[in-house]
C-alpha cells in the first residue's frame, strides 16, 4: 500500500524562489501565448514566470496549499492532482508545452508526450 502524501516545504519555497534558468532561456522557443502545463508546480516559480510572457498556464501539484499562490496569477489556473496515486486529470493534445521541473515520475512520460498538441 502507498503511504499517503505529506507535502514537504519544497512546494512552499516556490514563493521566493527565483525561475529556473533553462526555463528562461527556453521561453523564447515555445509558441507565443499558448498553453504550458507547470506539472509539479508548487507555490508558481516557474509558473509566474510563463504566466507574465502571456502563456496561459496550468499549474498542476498534489499540494492544495499551493492554489492560492497559483490563482492570483493573471493567465493561471490551479488543479490539484495526485499524478501517481490517481488518474491523469488532462485531456491528450491539450497543451503546447509541458514544464518538470524537480519531479521525476517515469511512468508519467507516455501521459506527458500524448498531452501535447
């Protein structure tokens, strides 16, 4: 049997933490104002990031305690997920992108691929 989540303080240092560098340098490669899923996204540093260039983004975690930090983002939207203990929650050719970043779930990556437009 799985042990139940207990989120850590990973998903909370998010609101003072600084986007990650290769999402910067990537940004310019995705296409303008389309639709980015944060999977594993935490309190949004990625997220607000991709939200102000104008991308509408989902941002996806198993922390409830992460929505309000999500959805106070113009352009973001919140959906709270167990991406390994329950079914995968999008619908396939639903985003342009997809962002992980400090999550690593290898049976996830077939859901991953079959997202993307």
């Amino acid at each position: 049997m799985k042990e139940p989540y207990i989120p850590s303080e990973h998903s909370l240092k998010g609101l003072k933490g600084a986007p990650s560098e290769w999402v910067k340098r990537f940004i310019p490669k995705l296409p303008k104002g389309g639709r980015v899923l944060d999977l594993a996204c935490g309190c949004g540093r990625n997220t607000r990031l991709l939200a102000a260039c104008g991308f509408e983004v989902v941002g996806a975690d198993i922390d409830e305690r992460c929505r309000p930090y999500i959805e106070a983002l113009p352009g973001a939207v919140f959906v709270q997920a167990d991406f390994e203990g329950s079914p995968w929650p999008f619908e396939p050719k639903s985003f342009d992108a997809v962002l992980v970043s400090f999550y690593l779930e290898r049976r996830l990556y077939q859901n991953l691929i079959e997202v993307l437009k």
